[in-house]
C-alpha cells in the first residue's frame, strides 16, 4: 500500500509540470546520469527524498538552499550534499543511494558553501567537507562559526580537522590574522560594535589553535576579560570560551550566571527573566 502512494506521489509531481517521471526517483546516481541529475530542481530533489521508503515525507523545495550531486568518494558512483534550513537552525546533508530506493544520511549542523564546502584537501582522491560549524549562538542571526573539516572514513565523514594543519595554516589562519586586525583598528578607533565582531573572529582562531594542539588554553585571558563585562554576548563568549578549554567550571558557571543577570537587566520584559523575578523571595524594607 505505501508503495502504492509513494509512486501515486511521484507521478502527481510529474503530472503537475516538473518535466521528471516517477521512474526517474530510482535513477542511478552515477556519471553516467550526470547530465540528467544536473537538470533536476529543489523540487525534484525534494520529490525524490520524500519518496524514499525510510523518508518523513516532509521535505519542502523551500527548505533546500543548496543542493549538488558530486563524486565524493573518487569511484564514479555520486552523492547528493544538500544545505537545509529552519528557525534558528541549518544543516548540511549528505544521502547516498543504497538500494531499493532507501538513501544513506549523514547530517551536520552548521552551514556551508557547496561550491567550495567539498575539496581533495591531502590528493587521495577523496573530497573532504568543511562544515561552519557554530561555536556561539547570540541569536538566530548572529552567530561564531568556525571550519571543520571532515575526513571520508569507510563510506562515513567523521571530523578530523587536527589532521589538516595545512589547510589552516596556509588559508585559515592569514585570514583571520588580518580580519582581527583591522577589527582592532575599528575598536581602537571607537566605531561602534566591533567588539563583538572582534571576540568572534579571537574566539574562532583560538578554537583552531587548540583544535590543532598549538595552545590548549588559547583564549583563556581573553575569556577573563570578556567575564568582566556587563555585555550579555561577551560573557556568553566567556561562558564558551572556558568550557571549550575546560577544567574552568567555577569560571564557566560566573559567566553563565553573570551573562543571565546582564541579559534581564537589559531586556526584563522578556518571559524568562519575568520567571526569574517571579521566583524570588521577598524582601523585606
């Protein structure tokens, strides 16, 4: 029966304009169909996730910011790497065929270009995927990435950005040399909220340097000087920063309880902090 309603599915898609037929949901992911994977749209892609056996069914066209069909592995057989969106959220996926039309997934949360987010980082022929992955969230729409880089072990991504110095020595790294300079200069300059762009772009260098093991406590004075700030986003960067190093709880839970303190002082109204006043005990004048 659910068979029998996927392929009705398909063909209401073919029917409704797409061009594609219901026989072109199992069509080989391969070079030899490259062209024809080239020609399909966000909602054919959709069609074809959503009529997979193991599927949700609730994939939209609107949902995909990307997409792109490419040989990850060297061995002409293609995989499908999506970007999806939602509130407050992004992921990159990768699906793979495996037979009677189910798909192999690997998601990742984070973000990324998929023109450049797949590339032979150490010539064995296989793609490695660099992922944006967020390190701090002040909100839906300001956020602290940083690049991860994952390795194609057994059919399967697993992170290994410590096994690619290269890649942030050589183009990493000199970038963000020269972004934290000239934020340095706006902030010595007194333009307005460069603080925050400056903390982000330190809080993204020294995760690298302790990712790749130069300083494991890259970021420590830093996060010292963000703890005495009243800036909500600057303790929360603290709050990061000294869980990224840990063996700094102590420290970690005083950014924590400052940055909510700061952040209700600011914005009372909102119902958290309305909860939080609520739960206090009188006092007495």
């Amino acid at each position: 029966m659910r068979n029998t309603i996927l392929a009705a599915v398909a063909l209401i898609f073919a029917m409704a304009g797409l061009g594609r037929t219901a026989g072109q949901v199992q069509i080989l992911w391969n070079e030899s169909n490259a062209r024809t994977l080239e020609a399909l749209t966000k909602a054919d892609v959709a069609n074809i996730l959503n009529a997979a056996p193991d599927s949700a069914n609730d994939l939209t066209p609107g949902q995909i910011d990307q997409f792109r069909f490419a040989d990850l592995e060297g061995n002409g057989k293609y995989e499908l790497l999506l970007t999806e969106s939602g509130p407050c959220a992004s992921f990159v996926m990768i699906l793979r065929q495996i037979g009677g039309g189910y798909l192999n997934r690997q998601a990742f949360f984070g973000g990324a270009n998929l023109n450049t987010a797949t590339r032979d980082l150490n010539g064995d022929g296989k793609q490695e995927l660099i992922i944006l992955t967020p390190l701090v969230s002040h909100s839906c729409t300001d956020m602290v990435t940083w690049p991860v880089v994952y390795s194609l072990k057994r059919g399967k991504y697993v992170e290994a950005s410590r096994d690619f110095p290269n890649y942030y020595d050589n183009e990493v790294l000199p970038e963000l040399d020269q972004q934290i300079s000239k934020a340095q200069a706006k902030v010595a300059a007194g333009k307005r909220n460069y603080e925050y762009r400056l903390a982000g772009l330190i809080m993204e260098r020294d995760q690298i340097l302790r990712v790749l093991g130069r300083n494991p406590t890259a970021g420590l004075n830093h996060a010292y000087q963000w703890l005495n700030s009243d800036d909500p986003d600057l303790l929360q960067d603290a709050e990061v920063t000294f869980k990224e190093i840990g063996g700094h709880k102590a420290d970690e839970q005083a950014a924590r309880d400052k940055r909510v303190r700061a952040f209700c002082a600011r914005y009372p109204g909102t119902s958290m902090c309305k909860q939080s006043a609520a739960s206090r005990p009188a006092v007495d004048h």
